[in-house]
C-alpha cells in the first residue's frame, strides 16, 4: 500500500501506517473524549481527552494483534508476509501469495476474530474484578468503572469483541468470508466458484449496511450513518475487486509466458542514449530494453532512467552509465503469467526480463498482460 509509513519491525513483519490512518484516529479520540466526558462527568476535560487518546491508541493496538495473529499464522503455514499496515478502516495484512489450500486460508482466517475476542474477555474479566463481579454492557458503558485506566480498559472489552463478532460476518473480504471461502473451496474444489459465492454475500452485506446507513443517517444521526454507509460501500467494491482479482489470477496461472511472449529487440552496452531514444522509444514506443553483451543478459534500461540524463549528454552518454544491473527481475519461457504479475505488483515494477537460461528471450511487462486478458475476453478463449 502507497503513502505508507514504516513504524517498526516485529517477527520479520513491518508494521505501518497508511496516512488515511491518523483522520480516523482524530476521530476516535474525539469521539471517545466526548464519551467519557458524559460518563463521567467529574473528570476533567483534560482527563477525559487524555484517556480517549490513550483509548483510541489501544484500539489500534488491538486492530495491530488481530492481524499479526492472521501473520503468525500464515508464516507459520509457509506464507511470507511482507507488511501489516493501518488504515482509516482498520489494518490489513500485505501477504506476497495467496493461501494455497482450503485448510490453510480457513486457520489464517479465523485466527484473527478468535484473538479479538479474546482480548475483549481478558479485558472484560479484568474490569469485573475489578468492580467486584460480572459486568454487562450498561456497567462498562455506564459510571462503574471510575478511573479512567478501567474505563479504558472496559472500553476495549466492548471495541474487541464488537471487532471479532464483525469480521465474522460470511461476507468477503471480511475473515467470516474467507471462512465461508475456505468452506466452500474445500467442498467444491473450486477456488473461483468459492469467491463468487463469498463475495456475492459480501456485497449483499455491503448493500444492506449501505442501506442501513441511508436511515441512519436521515432518522437518527446524520454522521453515523454516513459512516456506516461508507463501511458498507467499502466491503461492496472489496468484495467486487476480489473477485475480478481471483478471475484474472485464474487466467493467468493456465497461460505460460512463451505464449504470449513478442519478439523484443536488444541494444548492447555500448549504445549511446541518443541512439535508444530515437531507435526505440520513438519510434516503436517501447519503454525498457534489455542489455546484452554477446547475447547474454547485463542489465535493463527505461524511459525513467534515461530521464534522469540532460537532453545535451544523451549522445555522449552509453546505455551502461545509467542501465539497471541488480536486481534483474527475470522470468523463465515455462513459468506462467501468475509469476509475471506477482514480480510487478510486489516490486512495483513496470515490467519482467524473459530469460531463458543466460541468455535474454524479452521483456512482459503490465501493458502486456492487461491486452492478454482485453484479447482472450474479446475471444472467449476458454482454459
């Protein structure tokens, strides 16, 4: 996820924010401050801010444990995580590959409600001994718990199991729909069909909440109910992006790179910046091309790098001041165009070297796979 910003390191996982993350936690420290204001109307103002900051703090907190629990998991089942990363609704957990079987997308899955829960009832019998016995929801939401640290604490009870029972909704992307995923996958074998089925309920969800929002907002509170519209919305185009996602990995994991693969042509090393220019990216509108010396692959150069070289110094300046050398990101004739589209998207890349053994076959780049599935669409070209 762009815009993001690197807090830490924990279990080789790096932990961020998305910078959508700081409005909605303006908001939630607003809006606990008013809360506990009301609650407990002899606090301070300043008590009161302090501890909804602390509140709201914790909350992501807990948003952080329930996807590094997804994380731990999928480590632990042979999936590398690259990133977790906080946004305005919540975190989500940047895996470099899917689960590759029911079993592992169904524990991955319910790991992350099960830890929410959890936190929520270790912290509600931590309120309840507190007070001296068994708290309800007007208890924790009322005055019994006077300090703020227990206030607090009963707070997160509340937020952590509201947060585990939500996710468990049997809508995608929402870890209730990778269950019902994983349920549907293992029963059919059939990882589309799973996804059309989930999503399918995760945009009914979405509608619905939309829907919901929409009276909310106009019989009770104009701003939540914008809220919640908007979380509807959000789960909506989620579940409608998963499953042209999953359809489009489909494709491309049935179609190997040597059948889409064009002629690419190649400069040596030595080739001036001026020649590239006007033998390639003018006149075929190319724009990367590998570098070979004696048919074996050295490096890549791109429009970004001959960028970075004034206009004046393209003639006296040759391809292998300003190619790329390390890393190559390279794909053999027999893999198929899954691997191509994970190398872009995980190294933001724009295209992939084909190489065939030491030598230099051509380049795929997203332009390429975008017009495969344009042509095989137009085509009605089955598996």
């Amino acid at each position: 996820m762009k815009s993001t910003f690197k807090l830490f390191r924990i279990f080789g996982i790096d932990i961020g924010f998305h910078y959508t993350w700081i409005f909605i936690f303006v908001f939630f420290s607003w809006s606990l401050a008013q809360f506990f204001g009301a609650t407990h109307t002899d606090w301070s103002t300043a008590t009161a801010w302090i501890t909804g900051i602390i509140a709201s703090l914790l909350i992501f907190v807990s948003v952080l444990l329930h996807e590094l629990a997804h994380s731990l998991v999928a480590k632990a089942r042979g999936l590398p995580v690259h990133s977790i990363t906080l946004f305005i609704l919540g975190g989500v957990s940047n895996l470099e590959e899917e689960p590759k079987s029911a079993s592992i997308e169904f524990a991955m899955a319910i790991v992350g409600p099960a830890s929410s829960i959890l936190i929520g009832i270790i912290c509600w019998v931590i309120a309840s001994v507190y007070a001296g016995g068994a708290l309800n929801y007007n208890d924790i939401t009322g005055t019994v718990l006077k300090t703020p640290v227990m206030a607090t604490i009963g707070y997160l009870a509340l937020i952590n199991v509201f947060l585990g029972i939500f996710n468990l909704l049997p809508g995608f992307p929402l870890d209730g729909g990778r269950v019902l995923r994983s349920i549907v996958w293992q029963s059919t074998g059939n990882l589309v069909r799973a996804t059309n089925v989930a999503a399918g309920v995760g945009q009914l969800f979405g509608w619905l909440m939309i829907a919901a929002g929409v009276v909310v907002a106009f019989m009770v509170n104009f701003f939540s109910g914008i809220w919640i519209a908007f979380i509807g919305w959000f789960l909506n185009a989620s579940a409608d992006a998963s499953r042209k996602e999953i359809t489009m990995r489909e494709r491309l994991s049935h179609v190997y790179v040597r059948q889409v693969l064009a002629e690419t042509e190649t400069i040596g090393p030595e080739t001036r910046v001026s020649e590239l220019v006007e033998n390639i990216f003018t006149r075929k509108h190319g724009r990367a091309v590998p570098v070979c010396r004696d048919d074996r692959l050295v490096g890549i150069v791109t429009i970004t790098d001959v960028r970075k070289v004034p206009q004046e110094r393209w003639a006296s300046t040759a391809v292998s001041e300003i190619m790329t050398t390390d890393p190559l990101y390279t794909v053999e004739p027999s893999d198929t165009l899954i691997k191509v589209l994970d190398l872009i998207a995980h190294h933001d890349i724009n295209q992939v070297i084909v190489r065939d053994g030491s030598n230099c076959a051509g380049l795929l780049g997203r332009a390429d796979l975008i017009r495969y599935l344009q042509y095989s669409q137009e085509l009605g070209l089955r598996r």
